[in-house]
C-alpha cells in the first residue's frame, strides 16, 4: 500500500471550509478483502466481543477483532468527523472513474460503511462481495435492490450450473440482509460513545434503513422492474 500505488477505492470528503479528508482503500491481490497495515493497532471498540453481533460464528481465540470493524477502524481512524449533517462534497475515485456528488455526511460515510462491510471476511458479509468489487457510491433504495437483487440472481444461476435442482429464486439475498440488518444494529453499539464517532453511527442507522425487509421490497419494488422489462 504505497503512497505511490493507486487506490482500488479513494474517498475524498470537502467541507465547506475547504479542509480535504482523503480515504484511500486498498484490496489485498489474493483475497479482494480490504486491507490493513499491520502496524495499525485497532481500538477496543474494533475487538470481537465488544457488542459482538448475536449471530457471529467467530471465536476470539482465532479472531481478536472483528473482521468489519478492524477494517472500519481503519477507514475511519484517518479522520475526525463533523456533524453528521453537514454539507460536503465528495468525490470517489477508482481507477476506472470518479463519482461526484454534493451531499451530507452521513449519507457519504453510510457508503464508505457499506463499502467496508462487503470487502471485509465477515461470514455473513461474503456474498455481499461482489458489489463491493462494482461499488456504487451513494446508491438510493431502488439502485441499491436492482443491483443486489442482480447480483443474487447471478449468483443462484451459477449455483445452478453446478446442481440444476437448485431453485431460481432470492432466498439467500433474503437470508443475507436479514443478516446485514443485525450488523447494523451491532454497529451502532460499537460506534455508540466513541468519541467523534456521532456521523458514522448516524451513517450506520442511516444505511440500516435500505437494508429494510427484503420481503417488503420485493412485493414494492417488483412492480417497478417489471416495468422497466415491459412486462406490465
């Protein structure tokens, strides 16, 4: 991760005062998780046991901290953060274009969370993966279904090709994002009274809120992409 290596991911946030955080975030070659320097020395917050989701499979013997919070932790240590409602401008910046948008700062760091959350190797945030690696900045609620409603689909197809008796439906992203929303909950205990950390735990009830029922969006949202395939 030198300073001279193009990030896979650059955060930049303007306020209007013109002071420039800039988040960069590299994916490690072989596993495409976020990666860490390993000098870097997580906050308490960041270990597993600090409110621990009630669904993790982990062990703190084989991980001390959180696979998404160490690397949260990271994202945001670069940083102190304003109110969350503030105004900034944001730039995100890959190597294959740049996203740019007038807008608060929640919304902008509830995308950098999500971001993290889906290149992290958190068990229920694996199948996420693939819209990290496509990440949309500042997706809304209609963007953020078709897209992962695409990418599950996908996903159950290729299943298919090897075990035909598969069906074709969206039961894991179902499963995936009742999985998300315990994160998000845990997430905004860890945040909770950490000192500057008021915008990102808006952030994270702010993302929660796209990441509602999926059984919901599926009945209002369905409607909306039959139309869009001129199929009612």
């Amino acid at each position: 991760m030198s300073q001279n290596t193009p990030a896979d991911f650059e955060y930049l946030i303007t306020d209007n005062a013109g002071r420039e955080t800039r988040i960069p975030l590299y994916m490690d070659a072989a596993t495409r998780d976020l990666a860490v320097p390993h000098r870097f020395e997580p906050p308490d917050w960041a270990r597993l046991d600090h409110h621990q989701c009630r669904h993790c499979p982990l062990r703190i013997e084989d991980h001390p901290y959180c696979p998404v919070a160490l690397r949260l932790a990271w994202a945001f240590s670069q940083t102190e953060w304003g109110d969350s409602y503030d105004d900034i401008h944001l730039d995100v910046v890959t190597p294959a274009r740049r996203y740019t948008a007038r807008t608060s700062l929640q919304r902008a760091l509830g995308s950098l969370f999500g971001l993290v959350c889906s290149l992290s190797p958190c068990p229920h945030t694996l199948p996420l993966r693939p819209m990290g690696i496509f990440h949309l900045p500042l997706a809304d609620e209609s963007e953020t279904f078709f897209r992962a409603a695409s990418v599950f689909l996908l996903h159950r197809y290729l299943q298919r090709e090897q075990d035909p008796s598969l069906s074709l439906d969206l039961s894991l992203m179902e499963h995936t994002y009742d999985n998300l929303r315990e994160i998000n909950r845990s997430f905004a205990a860890r945040l909770r009274g950490v000192h500057g950390a008021e915008a990102a735990t808006n952030a994270i009830i702010l993302l929660d809120m796209l990441t509602r029922d999926v059984a919901f969006q599926l009945e209002e949202q369905m409607p909306h992409l039959r139309r869009l395939f001129s199929m009612q």
